[in-house]
C-alpha cells in the first residue's frame, strides 16, 4: 500500500522535517543516447532486395549499429562486431544476410581485421573459415547477385607501412576463395565497386595506389568471375578514391559520387552530371541504390574532415536532400536555447574545427545554421535573414516575449587569426531572425558572456566574457528589456570572467553562475556559485564541481534540478536550489564539449555532441495529468489541481489542491489505482465501476471518474480552497517507482442538489524518481 499520510499542517511540517533531515538520493536520472543516425564517415551502406530496405552499417559507435531506411532512419540493431571503419560490406540476396569484412578501430589504423561477419535481420553471426583474406581496411566490396557471390578487392593490409593489396577474393557463405588469375588491377585502397546486374559484371574505379599518399589511378575494371578487364574511355572521374558507388537498375547506369562530383557509367563511357544541387564534396560517404523508390541513396561522409549527418538521393537528374538527422558533428560552442511556447530546443551557430590534410593549418569556420529540437528529431530551418556566422555566443529565452535572444560571439576564421566579437543583438521567433539592435547599442564587443532570462524584472540578464583578443575579462551585468539594454549597477558582482555556465532555476526564479576563467591565457578556471536576484550573491559550499570554465548548466525542469556537465570530464552535476551534489553513476556522454538544452515536451535534457544526441532522463518519470469535467455547486465547479504545478516524485511533498468549493466547505479525497476496488460502496457502483454518471442518485451533470479505494478529508486552507499533502518516502523508491493513481474530489455542498454532493474533475498520476 502506498505510504499516504493525512496530517494537520503543523503535525505534516514536523514529519517533512524529520524525513527529508536525511540527504535526498540524487542520480537517479541517466544518460542514453538518443537513436538518431548522426554524422558518419568510413561507414557503409547496402541494398536489402529482401525487405526492400536500405542497410547502413555505422561503426563508430561502440558495439556497431545498423540502420534501416525506407524515406526515414531507424535503428534495427546494435552489437556484433567490434567499433572500426573502412570494413567492407555487401548484401547476399540469395541467403538473405548482409556479409562484413575486416576493418581498423576509428582511433587508429595500428590494428587490422581480418573477421567475417553476417547480420540477419538483427542478429550478428561471426564466421570463422580456415582460409580467408589476409587482415585489411579499405576494400572494395559488392554483391554479384548472378553468381550468388560477394566479391572483395584491395585494401591496406600493412598497418606500418600502409602497402595496399591487389588480391581478389570471393565469399560463397561457406568459405573464401582467392582468384589469382592475371591481369587484374594493381595494388589500390580506396577504390569503389558495384555490381552490373544487367551485363554481368563488377564495376571497380579508382582508388589510391600501393603508397598511401600515391595518386588515385582513376581506371575503371569490370570482372566477370572469370576475368578482370580493363576499360577505357574518352572521360572519366580522375583521382577519385575513398568516393562511393551504386548501381541504378533501373536506369541500367553505375552512379558514382565523391569529391569529384556526380558521374554515371553506362558500361561504355562516364558521363559526368552536373545537377542542381549537389550534397557538395565529400569522401567516405555510404551509398546505395534503393530499388524500391528507384533513386540512390547517400549518406554522411567527410568533407574537409568534418562529418556530415546529411542524407541525399539521387533520382538521374538531380540530388534532393533528405530531412537532417543531427547538427554539423564537429560543432562546438554555438548557442542552445529552449522555446517554452513552441517546446524546441533551438541551436544556433557554433564551430567547426578541420584540417584539409596532413602539414595544412588548422581551420575554424563557424556557421549560422538554426535547429530546432522537436522532442523526436532535428531540423534544419532555413530562414532567409538570419545573424552571421559565429560561436561563443551568448543566447537564452524570453518567455514573455516569446523570442531567442542572442548577443556577440566571433566569427574565427584560421587558427590565429580571429576577426572582432560582435555586439549585435538578434532575435528569433521561431520563423525571422530580426536584428534588434545593432553594433555598438548596448554591451561592449564581447564572447564567452553569460546570458539568461530573469522572471523577476522579465528582462534578459548578460554577465562578464571578454574582449576579441581574450586578454580583457569582463565583469559588467546588463539587462535586455526587448528595446534597449541598461547597464546595472549591482553592489557586489562576480570577479570578471568568460566562459561561466549559467542558468535559470524555474522553480526559484533564481539564476545560478557556476565557474568561468577569471584569466583569458593559462590554468585560472574557478569553481565558485553566484545566484542572481536582483543582486549577486556568492554561495559559499563545500561540495562543488572542479574548477572548469566552458561548462554548460541547464534547468532540468520535471526533476527541480539544475544539471552540470564540465567539458572533457565524465561526470554530471546536479544543484538543488541550495547546493550541488555529483549524480550516480558518474558519466557524462562520452565526447567533449557539451551542449545542453531542456525539453520540455519529453523532460529531457538533451546534449548535443559530435553529432550525436544524448538525453539525460530518469527511468521512472513522474507523470500528472488532469482529465474529466466537474459538475457546478453553488459556487461554481470544483477543480482539482497539483499545488503549484508540482509532479509526485517519490522522496517529495506532493500535494492536491481543489478551489471553486463553498467557504467552509467539507472536501474528501477519492483516491484509487485500476488495479484494486476495496472501498466499501454500494453493489451497483462495485460492479459497474467509473465512470459513473451520478443523475440517479441526485447529482445531475456529476460523473465519478475514479475508483474511490481510499478516501481521505482535505484541509481547509483559505476561502474555496482545500488541500490534502501525502508523501512517499525515498526508502520505498523501488517498492513505488512507476506506481499509477487517480485522484477526484467530493466536495458537500447541500444547496447544490438534491444529493448535496458535487464533484471536480479528476487527476491521473505515476510516482517517479529524481
């Protein structure tokens, strides 16, 4: 039975102060990652004629996984083979199983596999022939559907000196075989291949020499199982390599794509295709021809070592790019947001970090995309007018004027050669990005500024950041009213810094700074609390997080908590609204820098790394909703209500509110589950059950909507207002989690009707865990 205690108010404070004396347990809530396909490069992607589907086999997570494709990405399996890239991957459409060779961890290309895989409809299989390919990483691997055989070429098999191979093997399910007969191309990784199904023959092209910084040879092969043959032709796609290759049955040409454009090989001649839109240059993408649709399906790839989370398709004539699935993969610092009146967490901006090859300067461009969040999936919006590209922006949520606030950031261009911060100050209401004052209209040029909204003044608050050259920090507070910014004056600030983390806590109205550098050069994070409102004040705390700067805190709003994650640790913070507390277990999403936001739609806190999205939820979530309608008393009609917006999380006061009820008035508390009916009541109402319209008993329009297992009289707490407060100690969390209850309340109203009796409407619950 559930732990409900009924108390007169003074008797239930002491018993709160008693139970909640001891330390509530925090880390209940964990972080998983979201099944989202994310960005990807080195993966591959196969054509499943069984169940007409696309497969994509991404190794970089840790066990692999493998997605499914019909017009939208979805998770079929993890597990099987260990993380690596560069495997070879085809699709047996005589057994039905999608077929795995060797590979090299994504961390390093030390290691070489030499394992053969098979997946059948979520199940990997290791098989282990006697004989098989020597170890290797980028090979060329395709399917020949006419002779039931997966056909293998190439690939690097010296993890020292990086010599490639120009071996053949063939893969009948049984065994491996090794064709040895001259010619056949030399020695190449790289290279891309597709099977011919209508002359018969396997499409190889391009590819890197045996060096591994040799040129792409740029020859195409055709092989036949007996032979391989060299073609020629008056044009071709030169030094391609590390591109894809589908072959379009339907149009009966090989398309081929990669950093060198769109190119199709009708078996006589490559035409090259110049479309109007192209998913630009990439290298390492996975492709495949989607026979159902009768379009080419492209996904991810590397370009200018940046991941894409892209996915295009191909129709003959032009590249249509599908809905994105994730953010950029290497963005860091942009500026999240959560949109209370649309429920979207909203990304703006952020950088990305990229080299264009070995002994070549390291490059920062920043972007000015916009994604929204919606609960379930990214999107890109694309709005026509929007602030230039930048990171280390400061942005946060006015709520009452429904708008994105985002102010400064810096637009970096090459590795020590930064352009100034912005002072600009942009809004957006979730269509227009409008410039709302301009350049030199309120703070100093600044980034790494820490922006929030503050409910008691209904003004947006900015503190510190520093200067373009990251010498000057700044510990000046403003506050954005929607027209003009005015420069405060508080009597105590922070010590001037940049790159705090900063928060509101909803539930408080208090917003909370957390840590920063107090030095724009060298080790000088901090590690101390300061909470706004209306002034600074410092808390002085014992437990805390290290001392870190470019930390990202958000308000976890179902739990009452604030979250902390600090860049390149693996733990996870959690304030309370009056200290902090390190959750269990302590791990953060494995990456590097976090971007957090709050969802309110799911309860989610959601993190964006590296392309990849995580949410940081409890298991068991508190859940309330109201349902049903009351009947009117004399007065007016009853409503019940959680007392200000509470959710019944088991260690925590819940309590039930019912106004609209005459002054005075007596109220009961009907309290049920659907799972048992104890309470003594008449035979009709035992076996019929709610919902029960009441006209019969002289109560018109009044309907009970719960089982009334218990019944509990409620406190009169001020004109019409009366309140009943139960409380679920945390030592019966595991006994309680996810329990379910309704609740409805009778209130005695003898002028109402001729019963005397009315009712409100109903609540629905299940008790959850922090």
């Amino acid at each position: 039975m559930i732990a409900l205690r009924s108390f007169q108010r003074p008797r239930l404070l002491a018993f709160l102060l008693l139970v909640l004396a001891a330390p509530l347990a925090f880390g209940q809530a964990k972080w998983e990652r979201l099944p989202l396909l994310g960005a990807d490069s080195n993966h591959a992607a196969v054509w499943d004629p069984v169940n007409e589907r696309v497969l994509l086999v991404t190794a970089y997570a840790n066990p692999v996984e493998v997605w499914e494709y019909d017009g939208e990405w979805r998770l079929a399996s993890t597990g099987g083979p260990s993380q690596r890239v560069n495997f070879g991957l085809s699709f047996d459409a005589q057994r039905g199983v999608m077929t795995l060779f060797g590979g090299t961890p994504a961390s390093s290309s030390s290691t070489l596999y030499d394992d053969t895989w098979e997946w059948d409809d979520g199940t990997w299989t290791e098989r282990t022939p006697t004989i098989r390919p020597e170890a290797r990483h980028a090979c060329a691997m395709a399917y020949d559907s006419l002779r039931g055989v997966t056909v293998l070429y190439g690939g690097i098999v010296n993890a020292s000196t990086n010599a490639s191979t120009e071996t053949t093997w063939e893969w009948n399910g049984t065994q491996w075989y090794r064709y040895t007969q001259p010619p056949r191309p030399n020695a190449r990784w790289g290279a891309a291949m597709a099977f011919d199904s209508a002359r018969g023959v396997m499409v190889l092209h391009g590819g890197n020499g045996a060096p591994f910084s040799a040129t792409a040879p740029g020859e195409t092969w055709e092989y036949d199982g007996a032979l391989w043959t060299r073609r020629t032709y008056p044009a071709a796609p030169n030094n391609q390599a590390q591109h894809a290759m589908a072959y379009d049955a339907q149009r009966a040409r090989t398309v081929l794509f990669g950093n060198k454009g769109t190119w199709e090989w009708d078996g006589t001649d490559w035409l090259e295709r110049f479309p109007a839109t192209s998913p630009g240059s990439p290298s390492q993408l996975a492709m495949a021809y989607d026979a159902k649709h009768g379009r080419t399906i492209a996904h991810g790839g590397l370009e200018f070592s940046v991941r894409s989370a892209r996915t295009w398709s191909w129709d003959g004539a032009d590249w249509t790019g599908e809905p994105v699935t994730s953010p950029a993969q290497n963005t860091s610092f942009p500026g999240v947001g959560y949109d209370e009146a649309r429920d979207r967490v909203v990304v703006f901006g952020g950088r990305e970090v990229f080299s264009a090859g070995h002994g070549t300067p390291v490059t920062i461009l920043n972007n000015n995309d916009t994604y929204e969040w919606d609960g379930e999936r990214w999107r890109l919006m694309e709005p026509l007018v929007r602030p230039g590209p930048r990171s280390r922006l400061a942005m946060t949520y006015d709520p009452v004027r429904e708008r994105t606030v985002v102010f400064g950031g810096r637009n970096d261009v090459i590795n020590g050669n930064y352009t100034d911060p912005h002072s600009d100050t942009w809004e957006y209401d979730g269509t227009t990005w409008t410039l709302v004052a301009a350049a030199g209209q309120g703070p100093s040029p600044r980034m790494d500024a820490a922006m929030e909204y503050d409910p008691a003044t209904g003004t947006v608050l900015l503190f510190g950041g520093t200067d373009g050259n990251q010498v000057t920090n700044l510990g000046d507070t403003w506050s954005w009213d929607g027209v003009s910014w005015t420069l405060l004056s508080p009597a105590t600030s922070p010590p001037a810094r940049h790159a705090a983390a900063f928060a509101r806590d909803v539930s408080t109205g208090d917003l909370v700074l957390f840590g920063g550098e107090v030095h724009s050069f060298g080790p000088y994070a901090v590690d101390d609390t300061w909470v706004w409102n209306g002034e600074w004040t410092e808390q002085v705390l014992g437990v805390k997080p290290a001392p870190v700067a470019f930390g990202s805190l958000v308000d976890d709003r179902w739990r009452d908590r604030l979250v902390f994650i600090a860049p390149f640790q693996a733990n996870t913070w959690e304030w309370d609204g009056e200290g902090w507390q390190e959750a269990a277990p302590k791990l953060a999403p494995p990456s590097g820098w976090a971007n957090l936001g709050y969802h309110g739609g799911t309860g989610d806190v959601i993190d964006l790394q590296s392309g990849v999205t995580y949410a940081y939820r409890t298991a068991h979530p508190a859940t309330l909703d109201l349902f049903g309608a009351g009947c009117a008393g004399t007065v007016g009609t009853p409503a019940l209500a959680s007392k200000e917006g509470q959710l019944p999380w088991i260690g925590a006061p819940f309590t039930f509110e019912v106004s609209g009820t005459p002054n005075g008035a007596t109220c009961m508390l009907l309290f049920g589950t659907p799972r048992t009916f104890s309470a003594p009541l008449p035979r009709q109402l035992t076996l019929l059950g709610p919902p029960l319209s009441l006209n019969v008993y002289g109560m018109p329009t009044c309907t009970l909507l719960v089982r009334p297992d218990h019944t509990f009289p409620m406190s009169i707490t001020g004109p019409g207002r009366s309140e009943f407060t139960v409380f679920t100690p945390l030592s019966l969390a595991s006994e309680f989690a996810g329990y379910e209850f309704h609740a409805q309340v009778l209130v005695f109203d003898p002028g109402a009707n001729q019963g005397g009796r009315v009712y409100s409407n109903a609540m629905s619950g299940v008790l959850g865990v922090r």
